[in-house]
C-alpha cells in the first residue's frame, strides 16, 4: 500500500529545488518546512542529491595523522584500520602500509628506518626475536640495521648470559670457544 505525499504548490518546489541546488540536502529542507523527508525525496526525485559527508579527515584518521606525522610511523590501533589508510593515502601517497606477525604499522616514505626500529622494539619486548626474524623485519621495511644495532637486538639481556653472547668474558677477553648461535649469527652475517 502507497500513501500519497503531502500535497506541495508548485512555488514551493521550485523553492524547494533552487535549496538542494545551492547546496542544502533534501533532509535539512524537510525539517526546515516540518514535513517528512520522504515528501521532499517524492517531489525532488530528479533532482541529484548533495553529499553531506565531511570533507575532510577526523576522528581516529586525524589521530593517526598526527602520529604519523610527529613519529614517521603509526602502529594500527583502530579496528577500521583499512578505512583509516584509504582516507589518509587519498591524501598523502607517501604513506606506506605494512602488516607482519599480526601487526599493522603505517609509515611515510624515506622514514623506513624509524619505522622498522620501532617495530622490532615493539616485536622485542613481548618475546625473544631471532636472526631470521631480524633480518625478514629488515627485507620488508627495505632497510638495514647496523651491526650494532643488530647486536642489540638479538643480545638484549643482562649480565652473564650477555656476555657469553657477545664473546666476552669478564675480564675482556673474547672467548674463544664459544657455541653460542647468537654468536654463531652476528660474527658470521653481521
């Protein structure tokens, strides 16, 4: 069953219609003359609405904007993550995305090296990372880390065990047979 609209006079279309083509939508000239949207949408059929939509970025995108922009990178905390990066690589193509061991980071381009550095602190932190992990990190952010830098990262505890890592002893003296694969890795690939 169809209901007939509310009856508008032709002088009211036309204003009606000179309204939606400046720019208002035909929900705003619907509260403003106290009838229901659906009779403005029955008398303006042909005429193309306006799209209301913000023009611009906000809420969690323009958090994540300004992260970006203060740090170089962005760890993924929103669940519309992928809504996020459409709008913001609308507007900046520099921006990269990548997605590894269940993490997502954005980064701007030419800031891969800080990117991948906060990444692995990140990965580090909850577990121990080894050299494969290492060196995939580093294959994906198309970066390389220093030797010392990598040291660091793969020999990140404290006191003895570090020691016996690095090849050294106490005294100083590097240790000459050491079977440690972490010492295996940074004299071998380092």
């Amino acid at each position: 069953m169809t209901r007939n609209p509310v009856y508008i006079s032709p002088a009211k279309k036309a204003w009606i219609r000179r309204k939606i083509k400046t720019g208002k939508t035909k929900n705003q000239i619907a509260k403003e003359l106290h009838v229901a949207s659906a009779t403005v949408y029955y008398w303006t059929k042909d005429v193309p609405s306006n799209n209301c939509g913000w023009p611009g970025i906000r809420g969690k995108t323009l958090d994540m904007l300004q992260e970006l922009l203060t740090k170089g990178y962005v760890f993924a905390a929103c669940d519309h993550f992928q809504s996020c990066y459409m709008t913001l690589r609308k507007y900046f193509p520099t921006i990269r995305r990548i997605s590894i061991y269940n993490q997502k980071i954005l980064y701007l381009e030419g800031k891969e090296d800080a990117a991948a550095r906060a990444f692995i602190d990140k990965v580090h932190t909850k577990r121990i990372i080894s050299f494969q992990e290492l060196k995939q990190i580093t294959k994906v952010f198309d970066t390389d880390l220093s030797r010392r830098e990598k040291e660091e990262f793969l020999l990140r505890k404290g006191g003895k065990q570090r020691a016996k890592n690095r090849g050294v002893q106490k005294d100083g003296s590097l240790l000459k047979d050491s079977d440690s694969f972490s010492f295996f890795c940074i004299r071998r690939y380092c």
